[in-house]
C-alpha cells in the first residue's frame, strides 16, 4: 500500500456524506463545527480514496478529548463491519471569513491520519456555500488539505494534482434543494447523541 | 443557561408557532426571558406581529420591547434594513435613551463597522462605565474579528471587576479550550464550581478538561468530578459515565509498569458500575446502539 508521501490522490465523496456534513454546519451557523469522513481506498484503484459517508461530531468545545474517544471508537467499531473505516477529518470554522486550519483540526486530523495516511482535512468553504443559489458551481464548497513531505497540512490548490471530487456531479444541486427547505434541522451529531442517546448519529433516513 | 423543562417548553412553544397553532408572544418572552438566540424565528414572528397594527397596539408599552427584540434578532440575520427600521421607530419614541444607543453601536458591529462600534461604545462607557452588557460587547467584537487573545484580555479585565458573573467565567473558559489552553480553562472551571458547588455541568465541564490535559494525577481528579457529576445529576449524564469509564482505562494504562502502591484501588468497581448504568441506558433508549456500546466498553477494559 501507499509510500510515505500522497503522489496525486483523488478524493471522491458521496453526495450523501457530503451534503450530511454542510447541512452539519448550517444547523449549528454560530460555532465551529466538525465531522469525519468514512470509506475506503478503491479496491480497483489505489490513487483514489471512496469517502462514503461521513458522521457529525460537535457543535461546542471540540477540543476537549472524552467526547472525541467515545465518538472515534464507537464510529470505528460501527463501520469496520462494512469494510470502511475513519478516512478523514472535516472541519467548519465559527467565522464567516476564516479560513485557517484551526489547531484542534490539525491535531484530530493527525491523529486520524496515523491510522489511515492518506486522510485530508475537508474545510467549508465559506464563501463558495453563500454563492451556491447564485451559480452553477459544482464543485465541492470544500477545501481539501493534505499532509505534505514534511508533515504539515497545506491547502490544496485548484491546480493541484491532489483533487477532491463530488462523486455525483448534481450534488451541488440537491444540497440547494435541502437547504431551502431547512433539512439541515434534521441533522444529529454526536453532541447532541451524547445529551440524548435516543437521537441517533447515523443519520438513518435523513435523505428518505 | 437552560434546563431541560425549559427547553422542552421551548421547543413545545416553537412548534406550534411555526404550526400556525398561535402563542407567538408566549413564545418571544420566554426567548427573551431565557436569552437563548432563536434570531430567525423571532425575526419572523416578531416582524409579523409589528407589521401588524392592531396586534401591535394590543402589545401596550410592551410593543417598545419587541422592537428593541426583533431589531437584535434581525441583526443577528444580517437583516439590516429591518434592523435599522426598527431603531428608527425607538429612536424616535426615546430620544437620547442610553437603551437605543447601544442598538446603534449594535448595528454598527452588525454592519462590520468595528472602529465606529468602538467608538460608540466608549461614548456610552463615559456615562456609564460599569454597564456590563457594553463591555461584553468588546468581548464579543474581539472574538468576531477573530482576535481571541484580545477577548480574552477582555474577559480578564471584566472579570476582575465583576467575580461573580459566571456566564462570563464560562465564556472565558470556552474560549480558553477552543485555543487549546487547558490550563488556563481548568482554572475558570474550578472558580465556577467553588462559586457553584452543586451545579453538575461545572463538574462535568472541569473533568473533561483534566482528562485532556491528562497526566496521572489529573485522571484521577478528572475521575473525582466525573463522579460528583454523577451524585449531582442522579445517574443521568451519560457522558460523565463515558467519563468514568474513560478515566479508567487510561489510568489503568498509565499505570502499566508503576508500583503495587500506586494501584488503583477504585477502578474495577467504579468502572463495572459506570458501564452496567451504560449499557441499562443504551437497553433502554438506543438498543439499536447497544451491541456498539459494549465492543467500546469493552476495548476500554484493558
């Protein structure tokens, strides 16, 4: 499997994990947000890595570390039945016009990252998430951080090699769609399973 | 900060206001009553019923206060024009009120304006320089404009002159593990519980930042508060049972290789007590959840 250093890796998320994670941020507009991605790499093909789902974390203090080992074990021991595992980080920042890695970010995302190498950092793209009832854009509102040769997470430019990609090119679309009609209230994240453990952080029927 | 009746009672109210089922003005004052930040909805609402004037005369001097509410909320949504209307109409029934100053500097904040903001907000500290609410307004400009160190100075200042407003020792806090600064957090926490002995989410919130600071000594204690919070709370915090659990393995890895003395005695029975509580919630309320719960109950048992 993969050498020390990602080569050109293609990064392809379900519309499903995607639009899970921004409507995540949406329903919590004044505080940070994060998530992890789920999947695995392409059986068929080494250089891409399948994000298939992806499950919400916290809305508040999401640098404290009981709350993330519980999240992480658990969510690992639920997705190792079906062959994936954890295979990245997201992160939504609490300003509108922020766009640095937070610390919390990087030190959770390199912790993912000893488990499974190629895991990137997905970081909401603020301003691409406001203009989407403008354009036609579809591309993820998302940007894509890997770790380089020496160990530093660096953002990855659109020219990069290195590419993050909607699986379903019409995700774009559908999230629009969810957005105005409010589904994001829907969403349940590992915080509010933790005040409730009736309130379930897959999500099940979210998108029926 | 709001109990669980009071957010049930919310979320009722809210329900059926968004049903068409009537209430609404219940509904704002007991926002207004709990300072929780339901903006949207209140910019809605509220507007409708001061679009209105036969409902808003129903209001009586009341309707002042819901102009000042919906005005907030609709800069909260980046409703400016709203927001600026509202004032207008304030502006005009009270003529150099102190009150609508500080939704002007509001709007002004609202609008990205910091300087004027600033400047503003001093003009009103002039008359009033132990207004709290106006120097929780700095705080809040500092953290907007993503500068947390001057927050924090902020807050610092703020504190030592009023001790004993515990939202802003959590703000503090908060804003202190948002940097990584756990130390720094464990110290708002400890003042907050010796002021607060008997409120659980203190406990609980002091335990969770001992466990990541970590260390030997801090799991114990960390454990310690994990526990009160349990005494406090009945049983019911599922995560300070998580918490128990957690405590337990990792001082038990931690103590790999020390001495017979430094064993931990408490460990075994607490844990076993934590998980069973655990699991009966799981059985109970998410038996979907529970085969989950027991494989990481499990993997902590090392």
């Amino acid at each position: 499997m993969g050498t020390g250093t990602n080569g050109e890796l293609k990064y392809e998320i379900s519309q499903n994990a995607y639009i899970k994670l921004v409507l995540h941020s949406l329903r919590h507009k004044t505080t940070s947000v994060n998530g992890v991605l789920v999947g695995r790499i392409n059986p068929k093909d080494e250089s891409i890595v399948e994000i298939s789902d992806s499950v919400p974390l916290f809305h508040s203090n999401l640098s404290l570390l009981p709350p993330l080992e519980i999240s992480l074990l658990m969510i690992e021991e639920h997705y190792v039945a079906q062959g994936l595992s954890i295979v990245g980080y997201f992160h939504a920042n609490e300003r509108l016009d922020d766009v640095e890695l937070s610390g919390v970010g990087k030190n959770i995302a390199d912790h993912i990252s000893r488990y499974f190498p190629q895991s990137p950092i997905l970081l909401l793209n603020n301003k691409k998430l406001e203009a989407l009832s403008k354009g036609n854009d579809r591309s993820p509102v998302m940007q894509l951080c890997v770790k380089d040769a020496s160990k530093n997470w660096r953002v990855v430019g659109a020219d990069g090699g290195t590419k993050l990609l909607l699986k379903e090119p019409s995700a774009n679309v559908v999230l629009s769609d969810y957005i105005s009609s409010e589904k994001w209230k829907d969403v349940v994240d590992f915080d509010d399973h933790l005040d409730d453990v009736t309130k379930d952080w897959l999500n099940p029927g979210l998108f029926n | 900060m709001v109990t669980k009746t009071e957010e049930r009672e919310l979320n009722q109210l809210e329900n059926q206001v968004e049903n068409g089922g009537g209430g609404v003005w219940e509904y704002l004052c007991l926002v207004r009553k709990l300072k929780v930040r339901r903006s949207e909805l209140v910019l809605k609402h509220g507007l409708f019923i001061l679009n209105d004037s036969g409902k808003r005369s129903a209001l009586g001097p009341d309707e002042w206060t819901l102009y000042e509410q919906v005005a907030i909320a609709a800069m909260d949504c980046q409703s400016l024009a709203v927001a600026q209307n509202c004032i207008k109409v304030l502006q005009k029934k009270f003529p150099e009120s102190k009150r609508v100053g500080k939704l002007e500097a509001l709007l002004l904040e609202a609008k990205g304006m910091w300087e004027e903001a600033e400047k503003a907000y001093s003009i009103l500290l002039e008359d009033n320089p132990l207004d709290q609410v106006i120097h929780k307004r700095k705080v809040a400009m500092a953290k907007a404009q993503g500068k947390p160190s001057l927050a924090i100075e902020h807050l610092n200042k703020y504190l030592e002159v009023f001790m004993a407003d515990h939202d802003a020792w959590r703000e503090l806090a908060e804003i202190y593990v948002s940097l990584q600064m756990y130390k720094q957090a464990a110290f708002c926490y400890e003042e907050l519980i010796l002021s607060n002995p008997t409120l659980p989410l203190y406990h609980l919130a002091y335990a969770e930042v001992l466990y990541t600071i970590g260390g030997h000594e801090n799991l114990i204690a960390a454990r310690k508060y994990y526990a009160s919070t349990i005494d406090l709370t009945g049983g019911k915090s599922t995560r300070a049972l998580f918490g128990i659990c957690l405590c337990g393995s990792a001082i038990a890895q931690l103590s790999r290789g020390r001495n017979k003395e430094d064993k931990d005695v408490a460990a075994p029975e607490l844990q076993s007590l934590a998980a069973s509580a655990l699991e009966k919630e799981y059985k109970q309320k998410a038996p979907a959840k529970l085969s989950l719960l027991s494989s990481a109950l499990r993997s902590m048992k090392l």
